[in-house]
C-alpha cells in the first residue's frame, strides 16, 4: 500500500475460465490429460522419427522437427498448470509464474507463426525451384532459419512481458481467463496500457499478419506451379508433399486470429475459454496427427520402427 492510493501490490491471480462448470470439472481433468499425454507421445514420436531415419533427413523434416518441438513446449507451459487449476476451488496462479507463464506462451506462439512461413518457403523452394533447392535449403540457410524463428518468437515476447511487469493491477486480480495472457492482463489494469496495447498491435502485424501473407504468397506460386503440371497423377504427387503444412497453416492462423482478434463486446467467457482451449490446447495435438495422417514418409518410417 503506497500514500493515499491504497494500491496494493498482487501477489497471485485467479482464473475464472471454467468458474461456469463446476460439474464438469473431473471429465476436464481426464480430457485434457489425455490432451496432454496424446500432444507429448505424437510430437515425441516425431522428432524421434525424423533422427533414425535417414529418409526423413532432408529440410522439409528438420523443420517439422522444430515445430514438434514447439508444440511440446506449447502444451508444457499451460497444460500442466490448467490440469493443477481444474480441479481446485481457487484455480490461481502467483504474479511471478504468471509473468513466466506468459513469456514461454508468447515465444512459442511467435516462434510457430514464423516457423511455418519458413517452412512454406521450403515448400516453396521445392515445388517451383526444384533445380536450386539444394542450395536455398542448405544446411547453411535451414539452420539460421529455424534459429531466428525461436530467437524472433523470444525477443517478442520478452517485450511484452517486460511491458507486462509495469502495469499496476489495483488489487485486481481476477483473469477472465483460462492462462496468463497479455489481453486478459490489460483488461483488468488499472494503470495506462496504451504502449502495451500497441506492441500487441505491431507484434500482431509483424509476428501474425506479415508471416501469413508470405504463406499466403508462397502457396500462390506452389498452385500456379502445379497447375502447369499436365499429368493428373503428378499434379496430385505434388500437393501432397504440401497438403499436410497447409492445413496446419489454416488450423493454426486460424485459431490465433480468433484467440487475439475477435471483438471485444459480444464474447461470452465460455466462448473465449473455448476458443483460447482449441488455440493452446487442441492445436499443439492436431499438428503431429496432421502430418502423420497426411505423409506416406512418415507413416513408413513410423511402420519401419514398430517392426524393428
């Protein structure tokens, strides 16, 4: 407490994203457990895959390696407190490990965002420049590529939460919410937010807006290229090495326009505990069974490992 402000400093936050469904709590608890074991084992299996086997070691594997690893760490930032809030009367979270809590978040998120422009440029590399692939995705140019993608997603986010740790919260501490957030923060600051609020707004343009119109750019190349390919048969061939990170691209911009841009009157909390669930939670799991599904390499690597 401070003079005749009486600003009192928080020391933890409570969630109130599932304060509606208190009933429901215990099959919460089992499902997103099996969420979290389903994420772990298939991104698991993933990375492991794409080391033993020789097949998978070209530059379209090595990123998807990255964004396994990504979705790891995705789904380990929340997934373990939110097991832990689920079934308690009081599902808080302490200042300090709300800050880190949204610091591994943000870095991932931007990390993902880049990391699949990255690799829609590979694609990119593969279909329309075939003859030069080898030199555009060296090992000299994929690994700088996968190492800014992190770097990117960290130097983002450690802005924001640096911004995050100066707002006076005025011993508001309910987060409409299901994690910690920068959104759901300024929402219950009590101090000006306006330079938080245009970081998120230029962090949005360059993390989220620019990375998906480069996406979109790419895929405009790679359908002009396969649509000049005269055998159906071969037209088919060569989607297919793309179809698995398109869909990815399209369920994660997707879910992360909806998380970060929907509009602020209108939303009930259960619509956003829904929306923000399929974004953090449900994402990190479909990624690893997109490309598992969608890839022959990888189910025959995968069928090649169980046999031994």
């Amino acid at each position: 407490m401070e003079g005749g402000n009486q600003t009192l400093q928080v020391t933890e936050f409570l969630f109130l994203g599932f304060s509606g469904m208190p009933r429901g709590r215990p099959f919460l608890f089992l499902l997103f457990l099996a969420i979290y074991l389903i994420t772990l084992v298939a991104n698991s299996m993933i990375v492991i895959l794409i080391q033993l086997d020789s097949r998978l070691h070209s530059p379209m594997y090595y990123f998807l390696s990255h964004l396994s690893c990504l979705d790891i760490c995705y789904s380990s930032v929340t997934l373990p407190t939110l097991l832990v809030n689920v079934l308690r009367q009081q599902p808080t979270i302490s200042y300090h490990d709300c800050m880190a809590q949204m610091f591994f978040l943000m870095t991932c998120a931007g990390s993902e965002c880049t990391m699949l422009t990255v690799m829609a440029y590979d694609r990119y590399a593969a279909i329309c420049k075939p003859l030069h692939y080898s030199q555009l995705m060296s090992k000299e140019v994929r690994v700088p590529l996968a190492t800014a993608s992190w770097i990117l997603g960290m130097v983002d986010s450690a802005i924001h939460t640096a911004l995050a740790t100066d707002l006076v919260f005025c011993g508001a501490s309910h987060i409409h919410h299901i994690f910690c957030d920068v959104p759901p923060l300024l929402k219950i600051a009590c101090s000006d937010t306006y330079v938080n609020e245009m970081a998120l707004h230029i962090a949005t343009l360059f993390i989220g807006v620019c990375p998906f119109i480069l996406v979109v750019i790419s895929y405009v190349y790679i359908l002009s290229t396969i649509l000049k390919i005269r055998s159906s048969t071969g037209r088919r061939k060569t989607f297919s090495t793309c179809a698995a990170h398109l869909i990815t691209v399209i369920v994660y911009f997707g879910m992360a326009n909806l998380n970060y841009n929907h509009p602020s009157v209108g939303y009930s909390l259960g619509v956003d505990t829904l929306i923000s669930t399929l974004y953090c939670v449900a994402t990190p799991m479909l990624n690893p069974l997109i490309y598992s599904l969608r890839n022959k390499e990888v189910k025959g690597a995968l069928q090649k490992l169980l046999n031994g």
